[in-house]
C-alpha cells in the first residue's frame, strides 16, 4: 500500500471490509477490524458517468497497489455507451444480474443515494472494499466503511468516520471529527469543516460548506454553492448563502 493512501483494508467481525488509517478501528463502527487482506476481483455497477468515474479510481488505485484488487467491469441495466466503454478499455459484463451470485465486490457506480442505498440492500453482498484515488488522503484515526470512495484529490483529515457506500467527490474535504453515514452523496468541490455530522442517504450539491458542527439530517438535500450555517431536518432540502429550506408551493 502506498504511504499516501493511508492505511490497509481490514475486515471487520461483520464481514464489511473496513479502511482504516490504523490497524486499530475505534469502537462502533462495524467492529473490531482484524488484519486481514485479500485481493478482491471488483465490478462496478453502473456505467453511467459516475460509474465511468468510479472505474477510472478503481484502476489508478489498481496501479499502486496491486495486490490489493483488480476491476473487472462494470455492469449496467440500462443501455450503456458501448463504444465508449471500450475505447475505455472497459469491459461491458451486461447485467447486474451476470455477477450478482459471483464472488466479486461490487462497487455502487450510481450517484443517487436512495439508488446506492436499494442496489446494497438488492445485492447483500457486504465483502467490498473502500477505494481511494492515490491523490486522496485519509488522516490519523479515521476511517471507511465497505466500498465507501475517496475520489482524486479528497482530503480527509484525522478521527473521521465515513460510512458504507458514501461517496466523497473529486476535491472535497472532510475536516477532523466528522461522522458520515452510509449512501451520503458528496459532490465535488464540498467543505465539510469539523464536527459536521452527515446523516444516511444525505446528498450535498457541488461546491457547498458545511459549517462547523452542525447536523445534517438522514435524506436531506444540499443545493450547490449552499453555506449551510444551522442544523437541517431529515428529508428536507436546503440552498443559498446562508442556506434556508426550500419551500414548496
Ligand atoms: C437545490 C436543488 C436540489 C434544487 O433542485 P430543484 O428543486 O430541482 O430546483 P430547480 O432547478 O427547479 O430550481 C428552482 C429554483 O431554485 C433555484 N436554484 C436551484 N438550485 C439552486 C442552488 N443550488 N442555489 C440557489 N438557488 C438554486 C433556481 O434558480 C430556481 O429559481 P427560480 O424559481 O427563481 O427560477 C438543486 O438545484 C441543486 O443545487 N442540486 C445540486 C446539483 C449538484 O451539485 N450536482 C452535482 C453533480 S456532480
């Protein structure tokens, strides 16, 4: 593992492959890791343009680490651009279906957290890795939960705990103390400063700050470019500087 990818995928008692930036995960999230590493043959699902981008870390963290697993391609429901995918030198496996009884790890390629959130449930398949972009970094006493994704240039900094599934987007930061939870959706360019607390399911549009120490409710929405300066209840979407909720007519 290279130094700047901070630390070693562990598996915990629950079978979720947690990343930690110790070989000792703090109490409480997933359990007491033990040191176990296996390569892992990975899909990703979706081939959209998250997915295309998901590909895209999976290979670049493949390059200096590579023992650590290896992308087979990506899988996709829908209809995706074929020719693209291979001028990618992406392999089409056809539908979720093909691998979904396969010992494979299956990387959530969709941004829509309720979508990331049906597709877990849908697979029950808890052995997937956390990926980092080589130019991400995780800080001391940090860590991520199954197939969480550090995008390129993410910064996170130390005691933060990022949940399974949740996906932090090129250039974000997520400062000390910071609790994450599971499917949140952080779009690129967001500053999440200390303390923050991110419920379940939460999507955070591109470019939005986060204040220090304000909650996040479990499904809320963050518009882009939002300075969210107090609390925001579950289910709700906020935007604007200062951030206020959206009201429906
Ligand atoms: C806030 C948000 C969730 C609202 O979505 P929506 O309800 O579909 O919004 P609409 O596009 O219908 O716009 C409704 C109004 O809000 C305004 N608005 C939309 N997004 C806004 C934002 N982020 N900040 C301020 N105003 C915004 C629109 O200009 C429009 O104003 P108007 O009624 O005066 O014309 C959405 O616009 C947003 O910011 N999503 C984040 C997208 C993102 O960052 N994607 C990154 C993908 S990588």
């Amino acid at each position: 593992m290279s130094a700047n990818l901070g630390g070693s995928p562990t598996t915990s008692l629950n079978g979720d492959v947690l990343r930690t930036s110790t070989n000792n995960a703090p109490d409480g999230v997933g359990g007491s890791p033990t040191t176990t590493q296996t390569t892992t043959q990975l899909v990703v699902v979706g081939a959209g343009g998250h997915g295309r981008e998901l590909a895209d870390i999976v290979r670049a963290a493949a390059a200096v680490d590579l023992d650590a697993h290896e992308l087979l391609g990506v899988v996709d429901d829908g209809a995706p651009d074929r020719p693209l995918l291979a001028r990618m030198g992406l392999r089409f496996l056809g539908r979720l279906d093909a691998v979904i009884d396969r010992p494979v790890g299956l990387l959530l390629g969709v941004g829509d957290p309720d979508t990331r959130a049906a597709l877990d449930r849908g697979t029950d398949f808890a052995d997937v890795p956390s990926i980092m972009h080589p130019t991400a970094t995780l800080g001391s006493e940090s860590e991520l939960g199954a197939g969480a994704v550090l995008a390129q240039g993410v910064h996170v900094t130390t005691n933060v705990r990022i949940g399974r599934h949740s996906h932090i987007n090129v250039g974000s930061t997520v400062s000390h103390d910071c609790r994450v939870g599971a499917y949140v959706t952080v779009c690129p360019g967001v500053r999440l400063t200390g303390n923050v607390t991110v419920g379940d399911g939460v999507f955070i549009g591109a470019s939005a700050t986060v204040l220090p120490g304000v909650t996040i409710g479990t499904g809320a929405i963050i518009g882009a470019g939002a300075v969210v300066c107090t609390d925001v209840d579950e289910a709700t979407t906020v935007r604007g500087v200062p951030a206020r909720p959206v009201i429906l007519l």
